[in-house]
C-alpha cells in the first residue's frame, strides 16, 4: 500500500546521480542535427549478418495506418507480454494496426547504432540511464514530450529518468526489475537453510550446500553480461553507491584499490560458485536452479522466465552486507522501456502507441503476461501481482539508492570492449587482479580521454 | 548477328558504348565496394569517428589507435597467435588431409561416389551452421563427446580447448572443400603421364610426387590460396560459439566487436582492421610473385 509514495522515493534517489553523472560527456559535443552517414560498407561486412527489421508503414493521417513497433524482447515470455500490449491496443484502436519486429536481444544491442542510423522501427525497445541520454543527445531519437504530456501515473522520478540532456523526454517506461540472490522456497526449507545476512554467513551457507551435493550459486557467463551483475554487487557492498556511479562515470581509478578488493572479494566466492561458466548461458544457469542442481542465483527477477508455472516457488534475498560500515541498502534495478525514432514513418500512431505503453491500463497487461517484471507506472495496478513481483516492488521501494546496471551506468564502448573480456579474464585467471585492474585503467584512460 | 571482331574501329557506336560500360561499370564497382571502402578503413584508423553522425565528426588522433592495440587491448596478441594456430592447423593438417583423400578417391576405391558425398557435405553448410552442429558434439552438459567418455570438459568454454575444438569442426568442412579442388585437378591429368612413369618404373610414390605432383602446379596454388583466405578470414565459426571472447579471440572478431556493436569504437576497430589487410597483403604479394613468376615463364 506504501508502494506509489516510497517508489517515488526511490527514484528520486536513482536518477539525478545518474544524470549528474554523465551530463558533460565528450561525445555530447557532437550533437550533429540529424546528419548522419551510413557505416562504411567495408566496416559492416564484417556483421554476421543479421538483418535490421525493415519498417514497413504507409504513412497514414491522424493516427490510423501501420506503426511499426522494434522489440529486443526475444525470449518467450516477455515476447508473449510484448503481444499481449499490442493486442489490447488495437483493440482500443481499431484504425491502428501494429507491426512488431522482434529481433534477438543480444543481436538488438549490437545492431543499435546502425538500426537507429538505418531505417529505424517507429518506435523501438531501449534501456534507460546512460545509454538512453547517448542517443538523445546524438538527434538519433525523436522528442515525445507531448506523449508525458498526457501520461498520468508517471512519477517525477520516472520522468526525469526519461529525460535527456536537453530537457526533453525521450523515454516511455515501461518495466523495472531487481537483481537480487534468487533460490527455491522448496528446497531451502527441505535443507533447512536460511538467508545469509553477511558475506561470512554465505560462504558457510555455500560450504553447507556443497555437501548436500548442491552447487551452491548457479553462475553462466557466455554471453559476456550476467558477470557484470555480480561485479556490481560486491562493488555497491565494498565501496557503495556513490562510489558505482563515480567510477562508472571515469572518475575513480580502476587499478586503485577500492576495485582490487572487489576482484579479492570475488576470488574469495569464486569457490562456492558454478565452474565453467564462461561456456554457459543465463538461461542454462537458471535451469540448474530451476532442476534444484543449484542453491541460489544472483540475477535480474527475469530468471522467473524459465520457471514458468512454478514461480510460486521462487523467492530472493538481498545480496548480503559485505562491510558493515557500507551497509547492504544499494541494489540494482535496471528500467526498460520504449523511444520513438528520429523520423516514425508514422508519428502520430507512435506517440499514440507510446502512450498506451506508459499508460497503467497497458502496463497491467503487460506485467500480468511476464510476471517476472514490475510494472514503471505508479497507477498500475498492483492486485494481480504475484508474491514475486509484490516483494520485487517492495525490495525496490525499501532500498536506500537504486544503480542501473554496468553496462548501462557507463559508456558501451568501455563496457562492451573492455569490461567484457576483463570480467571473463578474470574468472579465467582470478588470481592477477593486479595484472587486470592495471590493463582495465590504461583502456579506461584511453577511451575516456582522462 | 554476331559480327566477327576485326578492330576498336570496326564496332558501331552501340557496340563501343557497351565495351565502354562493360570496363566502366566493373571498375567501378571495385573501386566503390574495394578500394574507397578499404582507404577510408585506413584513414578512419587515425581518427576517433564513433560512428553516429557524418566523418567530419571524426578527430584525427594519429596513431593512438594502433599503439593502444598493441600496448593496452589485452585480445590483441591472443588473437594474432589463434589466427596463426589456425593457419599452421589449416596449412599443415586439413589442406594435406584433403589432398590424401582426394587421391585416394581419385584411385577409385570402393563406394567413391558415397565416400565423395560424404567428404563435400559439410563445404555446403554455412560455417555457422557447421558450429552449430558441432555444438551437439561439445556441448559439456548434453554434448555426445561427453557423454560418450565421460568427460566433462567444456569444449566450447573452457579456453584451454575451444581453439582447438573450433579447428576440428572448421577443420570438418576445410578437408572437403581441398578435397573437391583437388579431385578436380587430379581428374585433368593426362592418364598418359601416369603410364609413362609406371613403364619407366615409377613406383606409386614417386609417380606422385614426381609426375603427377609438379603437373598439378596451378591447382596446388590455389589451394594454397584458398587456405591462406580461409585462415585470415576465419570469423563464422568462433563468432557463433562465443563473439570471439574467451581464447577464441581472432582478428577479425576483434574488428567486429569494435565496429559492429553498441561499442562502436569505429576508429580503433579500422586500426585492427588495417593490421589484418596488412597480414593479407604480405600472403598476397607472395602468391603474386609466384603467379607472375608462372606467367613469365
């Protein structure tokens, strides 16, 4: 019942640091209006190949015709959820009709620039915080001010959070999620185990899994990303929140010791986590969970999306108090969400589609079809939540400062080209976090100029 | 209507405006899709474009780029020595073993046509496919190589083998491509050469190696050529494993987790790009020194 109020709170407490920031970067100076080129044919030659969703649209009158809607959201469930919008909004709107092209999530990022640069979907999916202020500021997506307008429920918070450099907003969104130790209620009261308050109390908690024969934290790392989450959760429990934003923003040295000790205290649960995570998904990493080969699981609340029919059994803690003095009420949870192109092939139905997306009526019907998310408008409607999404929106609501997530929080050329290969370097090799720290600090001095 | 050819000044207007297009329009394809493209890379290499908005953006910043590579990108070294394991793999294991069954093939032993089939098979699937499908076998959890021995190795994960699991399954579909240009090759030699060394007391080995060998010089290049290509430009197969992360770092993943990705660093992936046109070039003067060297004589 506290929810809407403290949530406000919650974001208040998010976005200005983050905004803050990142608001003078080197590459805002280049705000070209709406000149673009197109990547060198040679430079793209190399892509695998996946193809761009080509918008299809006849520029229709007053908000009828075809929008075009770009959906990174590749996997089962929230693709359903995704459907499940875009059937009910056209049912409202009976002259619109909506085309989604739904594109691989990883392939979706990697494709950004060049789709945005390209024939871009009316509207498309996007995360936001860093990366959405980056294309804001670059002309590559369009002002939808006028959508906020009309937007009721949206806290301040979530507006500013939408907004870019300029003051504009840029943003509708849609969902939020919590990354948090996840486990199954069924086999922690079989064992008889409890929540860990401290990082002592884990490493004794995944000791005692260990000899039930359980791999006590799932871990896959494949993909590159998944690592980023646990990276963040040490560093907000060592060195805090301001400190997460600081050093995402370039301004902390990474081979100082603040990031050393995070790599230390990393090595120090390497032990008590899954082996061979480099060769491992996300989702195969949840389904050893989910099999009950694994006790625990740090990951965002989406890891409900391979316990479909069994979520009731999926509970989370926070991730465990690591320095007293630090204290354990920083978490992460990342807001995804939907921007309009520079140029919709059909602007009127975007803005329209965008308002419904925003809208609580839109976003009871999306959270009710991928109940692994919680809904980003505070007028929605918070009764057909499951246990999960209703602890997921306490658990967020009660957390003192609320991060993004790495890779959204700092520049993607430093997170995909440097902190990618790093993290995996490190779970390789754990043992020459000097050696790593000193090669992150010299990439990181050369890509952010200081 | 086909005339007969009797000079530049014998063609109607028509006809050498055809000629005129027939040079124009292929040289400037190669110009526009090769050379424009490949000199921009070169110049985009010392500057810091990020892709979004037009080159006049674009800083120039001297050779940072190519000292960063070789001072601070960890993957680079790793991804020189991967994509020269992958051409001494190529160059002294797939390419002599294609060549071997395709001698053997060519002697006609029992079910040629089968074992031929067998052999081409995987030239004609996609490298990502081919990764795929080796994935069935090296899979740690579900893989049939673990599961028939055992094991639990992770092929595809565990840096220590992945290059190496990589090298057998593109190793899979390189035999069968060498196999098939050889095949061909062999197919061309005059039978008459071979009955001549056996009269003369040639035995097999140096009928081969003698004859028919030295005979088959012009496909012999071009099978050194097609492995040498295929080397450098081996990117399909580790790209659908892992993005080339993780002790599959080749080159060309490297350029393409610059360039094509959120990233976008456009400027640093030209300099990596410019190295590997550097690698190339010095195997393309060499197999052009040698084709010159033919010609001439």
């Amino acid at each position: 019942m506290s929810r809407p109020s403290s949530e406000d709170a919650y974001l208040a407490s998010l976005v200005p640091a983050s905004v803050r920031a990142q608001r003078f970067s080197r590459r805002n100076l280049l705000v070209g209006a709406g000149a673009f080129a197109v990547t060198p044919a040679l430079l793209a030659a190399c892509s695998s190949g996946s193809s761009t969703p080509a918008a299809s649209t006849s520029g229709g009158g007053a908000a009828t015709g075809t929008v075009s809607l770009g959906s990174n959201q590749s996997d089962a469930v929230p693709k359903a959820a995704v459907a499940a919008v875009v059937d009910a909004f056209k049912k409202d709107n009976a002259g619109l009709d909506v085309k989604v092209n739904t594109v691989d999530h990883n392939t979706f990022q990697e494709q950004i620039n060049n789709y945005l640069q390209g024939s871009p979907d009316d509207v498309f999916a996007w995360f936001a915080g860093y990366r959405m202020r980056f294309f804001a500021s670059k002309g590559l997506a369009g002002d939808i001010s006028d959508v906020w307008g009309n937007l009721a429920g949206m806290s301040d918070a979530m507006k500013k959070s939408s907004t870019g450099d300029d003051g504009k907003q840029y943003f509708v969104p849609s969902t939020y999620y919590p990354w948090a130790m996840f486990y199954r209620k069924s086999v922690w009261a079989a064992k008889g185990y409890t929540v860990p308050k401290t990082l002592d109390e884990l490493m004794t908690l995944g000791r005692k899994m260990k000899a039930d024969g359980l791999v006590p934290i799932a871990f896959g790392d494949k993909d590159g990303w998944p690592a980023m989450g646990t990276f963040d959760q040490i560093n907000l429990r060592v060195n805090g929140y301001d400190f997460h934003v600081s050093l995402m923003a370039g301004k902390e040295d990474w081979a100082g010791d603040k990031v050393k000790k995070v790599f230390d205290t990393w090595r120090g649960l390497l032990e008590i986590h899954q082996a061979d995570s480099l060769g491992r998904t996300w989702q195969e990493a949840a389904q050893s969970l989910q099999k009950k080969e694994s006790g625990m699981y740090l990951l965002g609340s989406f890891v409900a999306q391979q316990f479909k029919g069994e979520e009731d059994d999926l509970d989370f803690f926070n991730f465990p108090q690591i320095d007293s003095a630090i204290g354990a009420d920083a978490i992460e949870a990342p807001i995804d969400g939907y921007m309009m192109a520079k140029k919709p092939k059909n602007e009127a139905g975007a803005k329209k589609l965008l308002g419904y997306i925003g809208s609580a009526a839109g976003q009871d019907v999306l959270v009710k079809a991928d109940p692994s998310v919680v809904a980003a408008n505070g007028k929605a409607s918070t009764a057909a939540y499951t246990a999960l999404q209703k602890k997921s929106a306490e658990f967020v609501a009660s957390a003192k400062s609320i991060a993004q997530f790495l890779d959204r929080d700092t520049r993607p050329d430093f997170a995909s080209t440097v902190m990618i290969p790093a993290i995996q370097d490190f779970i390789k090799t754990p043992t020459d976090v000097d050696g790593l720290v000193k090669k992150i600090q010299a990439q990181k001095l050369s890509i952010f100029g200081s | 209507m086909a005339k007969r050819y009797k000079g530049i000044n014998q063609l109607s207007t028509g006809d050498k405006a055809l000629v005129a297009l027939m040079i124009v329009v292929p040289t400037a394809l190669v110009v526009g899709l090769v050379w424009i493209p490949a000199i921009m890379s070169v110049w985009l290499s010392f500057t810091n474009w990020d892709g979004l908005g037009s080159f006049s953006d674009a800083q120039f910043i001297g050779t940072k780029n190519y000292t960063d590579v070789v001072s601070i990108y960890p993957p680079f070294w790793p991804a020189i020595q991967h994509n020269l394991i992958w051409l001494a793999v190529m160059f002294l294991f797939a390419t002599p073993v294609g060549m071997l069954i395709a001698v053997l093939i060519d002697r006609e032993v029992r079910f040629t046509r089968f074992y031929q089939t067998a052999f081409y098979m995987p030239v004609v699937l996609a490298l990502a496919l081919v990764g795929f499908i080796w994935q069935l076998i090296f899979s740690r959890d579900e893989g049939l190589l673990n599961d028939l021995t055992g094991s639990t190795i992770d092929w595809y994960g565990d840096p220590r083998y992945n290059l190496w699991a990589a090298l057998v399954a593109t190793s899979w579909r390189h035999i069968g491509y060498i196999m098939l240009l050889y095949l061909a090759g062999l197919k061309g030699v005059d039978p008459s050469l071979r009955e001549a060394a056996a009269l003369d007391g040639a035995t097999e080995k140096q009928t081969f190696f003698k004859v028919v060998f030295p005979v088959l010089a012009p496909i012999n290049i071009i099978v050194l050529v097609v492995t040498v290509i295929e080397s450098l430009r081996a990117f399909d197969l580790v790209w659908i494993i892992n993005k080339g992360r993780n002790g599959l770092e080749l080159i060309s993943t490297l350029v393409t987790a610059n360039v094509v990705g959120e990233a976008s660093r456009i400027g640093f992936g030209s300099a990596l790009a410019t190295i590997m046109l550097l690698i190339s070039s010095v195997f393309i003067v060499i197999y052009l020194r040698i084709v010159m060297k033919e010609d001439a004589r």
